[in-house]
C-alpha cells in the first residue's frame, strides 16, 4: 500500500508541476511580438489556456468532491447499531 500511496504522490506533484510551468509559459509570453494570424506562440497560449481552464474546473470538482465525502466523517463519530431482530424484540415464530 506504501509503494501504491508514493506512486499517486509523484504524479499529482508531476501534474501540479506540468500545470505550474504551462501557467508560466503563457504568463511569459503574453506580450510577445506576435507575427500575424499564423503565430505559433499565441495559438500555443490559447491551447493552453483552454487546457488550463479545463484543469482547473477539473481540480474544482474533485476537490469539490473530496469534501464532500470527508463531511460526513468529521466531528463526533457517530456509533451505528445493527439492527437485529433480537435489539428490535421481535418474536420469530411460525
């Protein structure tokens, strides 16, 4: 299970990191000397600010998600009791 936990660690910093340096590179070349229509660099930014907008709702959603399922499980825990028929005293007979 340890080896399983640092295999998803490395990725979701490989994943941050990819995201950070794609940020990076659109915030540098903002203002560039743009050379018409036909410019690599602005439909390279464009491509990865779409990406970019893509990630980000995707991150939003899964941290959306993680708190909602961790919600439940904060505060008091609650003790759950099964439900027999001998704590409800139901008398089984034929």
């Amino acid at each position: 299970m340890k080896n399983r936990s640092k295999v998803t660690v490395t990725a979701t910093a490989l994943i941050i990191l990819a995201l950070m340096l794609s940020c990076a590179f659109v915030t540098l070349s903002a203002d560039h000397e743009c050379r018409g229509e036909d410019c690599a660099v602005c439909a390279l930014c464009s491509l990865l600010s779409k990406t970019l907008g893509a990630a980000f709702l995707a991150a939003l959603c899964v941290c959306a998600s993680a708190v909602s399922l961790a919600v439940p499980f904060c505060g008091e825990a609650r003790r759950t009791v099964a439900s027999t028929p001998v704590r409800m005293k139901v008398k089984l007979s034929d």
